[in-house]
C-alpha cells in the first residue's frame, strides 16, 4: 500500500481543484492547448534538472512509496505525472477564483 504513496498525493491534487472545472465551470480543459503552452516551458527544465539530480545522485525517490514505472531519465511516473498535474491544479485554482470575484482579468483576456 504504501508504493501508492506518491500517486495518492496526485490523487488527493486532482480531488482537491479539478472540481472546479465542473463546479464553477472555469473552462481551462476546455482550452488544453493554452494549458500545454503554459505547463511545457516550465516543465522541461524541471524534468532536465531532475534527471540531472537523480543521475548525480543529489536526490532520490523512494522506491518503497512509488509504483515503480520509470520513464526516460530513470525518472518516476509520477514525477512526470507531478509536473502536470500541479500546474493544472493551480490554472483550476487561480480561475475559481477569478469565477467566484467576477471581473478580475488577466493575461490576454478581455476585460
């Protein structure tokens, strides 16, 4: 039980904002492709830094709280799954609040 560990925490990250799509209705699966503009920049370096760590040896995951699926790198599932996932969750978060104060725009959004 305890290899489920880290995917939990993935899990319990999904249950904790990805309601907000249906509930408030914030549309940010609805525009995947700005989605994945937004996450690749930022998680390629982090995914090179990562295997940069794991390959020296800076750091590790424990083999004992993960399901033990590797990706290129020698990198987790669930660190790629991570660096997705998050991001995703916080879009959601930042949108339900900008769904609950109405009128509060950003980026390239019309006002």
């Amino acid at each position: 039980m305890l290899k489920w560990s880290y995917m939990a925490m993935l899990l319990f990250t999904i249950c904790g904002s990805f309601w907000l799509e249906i509930v408030l209705k914030v549309g940010v699966l609805k525009r995947i492709y700005r989605v994945i503009l937004s996450i690749l920049p930022v998680a390629i370096p982090f995914i090179i830094w990562d295997a940069y760590a794991v390959s020296n040896k800076h750091w590790s995951f424990d083999s004992n709280q993960i399901l033990g699926i590797y990706g290129p790198f020698k990198i987790p599932l669930e660190e790629f799954l991570f660096f997705i996932i998050v991001p995703i969750a916080a879009i959601m978060t930042i949108e339900g609040v900008r769904a609950v104060k109405k009128h509060w725009p950003v980026g390239d959004e019309k006002e």
